[in-house]
C-alpha cells in the first residue's frame, strides 16, 4: 500500500498535436547514469530525467514526448541470472500498477510514486509529454516450466492462453513464454484498469504498446476490429491520450504494420527498413523512399488517416544505434552470453568501409556523412519523427544490436563528447528547428501531388537531377539513387488554431545516395525569386555559393541532402542588410566539413555501385 496524496499543483497535460510532437526514445537508469551534470544520487532515476540538466537536453533537440522503456514493476530473468546479467530493458512486467522501484533515488519504496510523479510534473511543466512503453503482451511468469509469482497461480487458464492440444503450455506470440488471455473479460479489465490508474493517477499522457499484435489477436488472427480495440475506443479516458502500437509480434500473420484502427499511430518498420536501404546506396528504391518521405501514404491514407499516423524512426532500443548502423556489417552481440546468435541478423547497415572503429579518416568522414543525412532524412519527412536516446550523442554499443541485458556503461549514455560529438548534436538540433520553422514538414494532410486552386505548381513535386518531373523511366530504374521534392509552403491547405491559413516558405530537398556527385538543376521559379541553400550534410566550406537561380545546377555531393527555400529578391535585399551582416542566413546548418566520400575505402565497388 502507498499514499497516493500528491500535491499536482497546476500540472496540465502538454496535449502537443501530433503533427507537432517529436518523440525522444528513453531509458530511465540509461539516460542519466553517467550525466556529470545531475547529482550522482540521482543518476539513473527518476529524479534524474527530472533533473534541470536533463531537461534542458531535451528542450535544446525540439523534444515534445518522451517515450520510456517500461516503468512498470518487472522481474529478471533466471537465465540471465545464471549469466551474471540482468534484464536492463524491463519487457518482464510482473506489477502492472507500479513503477518499477530501481529507477528511484529512495530506498524506501513509498516514495517511488511520488518520485514518478515528481518526474512526469517537471516534465509537463517544460512542455514535454510522458509516454510508457507498456508490456502486456506477456508476463515475467515465462513458460510452462515458471516461475510462478502472480497470474498463474490465481487463474492460470483464464489468466493465460494455452494450448488447445496440450494445455500444460501456452500459446506464445511473443517469444516470452506465454501470452495473455484477451478474450477473458477479467483480462481486458485488468489491462483497462492499469491504463486508465496511469493517466488519472500518474498523468501519463500516452502508450506505446509492445508486440500490440498480440493484444489484437481473437482465436488465432489479429482482429483489428477485436475487443481490446472496442474497448479503448468507447473509453473516455483512454481514447483522448497518444496511442501507439508497434504494429507486430512473432506469431502468424502477426506483422500488421498500416493495419491498425483509427485513434492509433504506428511504428512505421517499413519506414525504417526503406530509409535505411536507400542511404546505404541500394538501388531501384526511389519510388517507396519518396513514399516514405512523404508520409506513407500508401499505408494510412486508405483509412483515413493522417501522416501523423506513421512514428519514423530509423534507430530504437531494439538493434543498433545510429553510430552502430554506419560503423557495422553485422552484429556483435557476445556480450550477451549466448554465442552470437541472438538479435536480429537483418539490420540494413553498412560499415562505410571497415568493421567497428577506425583511424582511417575518409571512413570516419563518410560515417558522420551518412549519420547527417540520416537524422536530417527523418526529421524533415512528413509523419512523426522519433528519436532513440543517444543517437544526437553518437552514442555506441559496439556492435550490439540487443542490447537488453547490458545494465552497464555499454547502454548508458556517455555525456562527455569530444569536438566531433559536439559538432554533430548541434547539426541534430538545428535540423530540429528547421522542422519547426517550417510547417510544410509539419503537415497535417497528405499531398494531393497536383495543382491546387488553379496553381500551376503541385502543393509536392518529385523531381530529377534534369530539374524537371520525375518519369516513369525515372522511378522504376534500378540504378536511381537521387531524386528531388519540391514542397509548396503556400498550399499547405490548412489553418491553425486562430483560423489562420498556414503559410510558409516553399523548400526544395536534394537527395543522392549514389557515391559520386551529381549536378542537380534548380527548378522553376517565380522570376523575383532564386534558390537559397539552408543544409547541406556534406557541409560545404563558408565560402560556399548559397544562393542558386532557376536553371542553375547545384554540385550536389556524393551521399548527400540539401535543403533549399525560396526566397525573393526583396527579402535578400532585406537579409544584405546590417540586421544580417554579410548576407548571412540565421537558418542555415552548418556542420562538420568531411574530406569527402571519395578518401573512405571501398566507395567505388561497395554498396552504391
């Protein structure tokens, strides 16, 4: 028993749009344990994501919800026991209305509640939404062969799906050992309830469910029309907070990405497997990376739905971190005691060259190469963007991509950066701020991908290096690696909260994944205006040409993105003035100036071929 007395004060929930929030990817312990600038009792707690410092990172990268790894009361398992290891990731829950007391400050465990909600409240207050990663898709009561500790003991066979042929064992999913009965109604109540105590007693403001397959599954198949779905739907309070599934499980049928009903986003695999392909240089992917950028329509737009719907990500807990992707062929996981074969041995990454660290510095070049134009790729598509906690820090686990029973500085975030490490975690803030600058990346519609109201320019168009229309030719050619799209800041459609129309400046984004440079022609304009460059992740010198006219050709770089807006000749003549010396653009991104892809080994030859 606990005192929930809590004084909220004047806490309200941020209740940030969707087409406004940017998910950041967290670990309680893993986020502040080695952070020099929160008091070392703190580290690695509650308190700790609470703390000033760790508040401020998340305000100075655009961060409207954290998302974080299950809180709930887990157990660990006994193999891992065995090992010496531990289950740092916490998919074990055996508490569903707990917060889990080893990420408290307070050894006394009254205090692990008013501690979590000392958290969320600190956080609402900088604008900033809490989202769990719930787990109840599985128990930490594993298989047929135990422990017991809570469900099975009361109601194993109302509590847990068995078997039809053999009820000794259950169905399993999840890969856990067991799955949860959701067609028993003391089930779905028992789900209900601890959703419903996590929003009204510790203002949470969302979920991302784990394996959420699992929960939509009736007899066998995955019911998207099931009664988990009717049941959150008709809920006054759950159906008002952020819903996410992770759209599959390991059973039959179970990857349902895009499937999912209305009220609820997704994370968006195919979004993260397209866009990774497609910046390791594979070819005949422009058509569904276009798709991707643009919000996947082809997933969300038949039901209904809004880009909003797809969560992009190209990193998460689960598999390699940023850095790992670019520095990595293959997985590196023998930390974990089970002789290389767990985790995934499909990761789409490319090492650029060499396996792991490197003092060759054309591959160290291309690596942050490639990490630029993967952040900037995923903050400025159409959707919601999410980012895995440490990535803006080059965070790294050598080579592990399943990291889940590490509790150790191989997952904790290292805070002490060198000048590289800086350099890039600015880049990922300003690219942020271009996002929210700009709200044709913040759409809440999809493109219609023609003229609109009798304009003669499409609110979005594709576009080859020629500067013209991308043709079929273009789109189905395996050898395609770049591509343009031009995005109409001044027929977005839409009004905001006031009944204001939105308007905003027309971009132009320059994609090439090939490994050599490709000239890229500027496209039409109006004859006032001209091409202004705002990023480039090959990061040109200070002395480079920004401002380009329609007709020019842009010397686009090898595995590179660009960012461009349109801008009028009076607004030059406005920015050449003394309040811009110099002529210089506040919005422009630098970033760090790589020796260029051509000085890492096997570029010629290798993936972009």
């Amino acid at each position: 028993m606990v005192d929930t007395a809590f004084t909220w004060g004047d806490d309200r929930a941020p209740r940030t749009p969707w087409h406004q929030t940017f998910i950041y990817e967290l670990h309680v312990k893993g986020f502040t344990a080695r952070h020099p600038g929160i008091p070392e009792k703190l580290r690695g707690t509650y308190a700790g994501v609470a703390c000033e410092p760790a508040v401020a990172h998340l305000r100075s990268l655009g961060v409207t919800a954290v998302e974080l790894l299950p809180i709930h009361h887990f157990v660990n398992d006994r193999h891992l026991g065995e090992r010496k290891l531990s289950n740092y990731w916490g998919y074990n829950t055996l508490g569903f209305f707990a917060p889990e007391p080893s990420y408290s400050s307070s050894p006394n465990p009254r205090d692990v509640v008013s501690e979590f909600k000392t958290m969320v409240r600190s956080l609402h207050a900088a604008g900033i939404e809490v989202i769990l990663d719930v787990v109840y898709n599985h128990t930490g009561e594993g298989n047929q062969l135990g422990p017991t500790l809570s469900m099975r003991g009361i109601d194993n066979a109302a509590y847990y799906r068995l078997s039809p042929e053999d009820p000794r064992y259950y169905m399993d999913f999840t890969g856990c050992g067991n799955t949860p009965n959701m067609q028993h109604p003391r089930v779905l109540q028992l789900v209900m309830d601890s959703l419903r105590y996590w929003v009204t007693e510790m203002h949470v403001d969302g979920f991302r469910f784990d394996l959420a397959s699992t929960l939509a599954r009736e007899l066998f198949e995955v019911n998207k029309l099931g009664a988990f779905f009717d049941i959150i739907h008709q809920d006054p309070i759950l159906s008002q907070v952020k819903l996410i599934a992770e759209p599959w499980d390991v059973g039959p049928g179970g990857y349902q990405v895009g499937n999912f009903p209305v009220l609820w986003t997704e994370w968006n695999g195919k979004y993260r497997d397209n866009v990774r392909r497609f910046w390791k240089g594979d070819g005949g992917l422009v058509s569904e990376f276009a798709t991707r950028l643009s919000g996947s329509s082809d997933l969300y737009q038949w039901t209904g739905k809004a880009p909003s719907a797809s969560i992009n990500f190209v990193t998460c807990h689960d598999g390699f971190t940023l850095h790992d992707l670019v520095s990595y062929n293959g997985k590196h996981n023998d930390a974990n005691g089970e002789n290389n074969k767990d985790g995934s041995d499909d990761n789409q990454s490319w090492n650029c060259g060499a396996e792991g660290p490197t003092d060759d510095a054309g591959i160290i070049a291309l690596r942050r190469q490639q990490k630029r134009n993967l952040v900037a790729t995923l903050l400025l598509s159409q959707g919601v963007p999410m980012l895995c906690g440490g990535d803006e820090l080059a965070h790294t686990q050598n080579g592990n991509n399943n990291a889940y029973c590490q509790d150790n500085e191989l997952s904790w975030l290292n805070w002490e950066l060198d000048e590289a490490g800086k350099e890039f975690l600015d880049f990922v803030q300003r690219v942020s701020k271009l996002r929210s600058n700009h709200p044709v990346f913040r759409r809440r519609r999809f493109f219609l991908g023609r003229s609109v109201r009798g304009s003669e320019i499409k609110d979005i168009a594709w576009l080859n290096p020629g500067g013209t229309d991308m043709t079929d030719e273009d789109w189905s050619a395996a050898f395609s690696r770049c591509l343009g799209v031009r995005l109409a800041g001044d027929l977005i459609g839409d009004v905001d909260e006031r009944g204001e129309p939105i308007v905003g400046d027309t971009l132009l984004m320059l994609l090439n994944a090939h490994h050599e440079p490709i000239p890229f022609q500027m496209p039409k304009m109006k004859p006032d205006q001209h091409w202004e460059v705002l990023l480039d992740t090959a990061a040109p010198g200070e002395d480079a040409k920004t401002n380009y006219g329609e007709g020019e050709k842009y010397p686009l770089q090898g595995r590179s993105m660009v960012v461009l807006r349109t801008v009028s000749t009076a607004e030059k003549e406005e920015k050449a003035s003394p309040a811009f010396p110099g002529g210089v653009v506040p919005t422009i991104v630098k970033a760090i100036v790589p020796k260029g892809p051509d000085e890492a080994r096997g570029l010629a030859g290798g993936q972009g071929s």
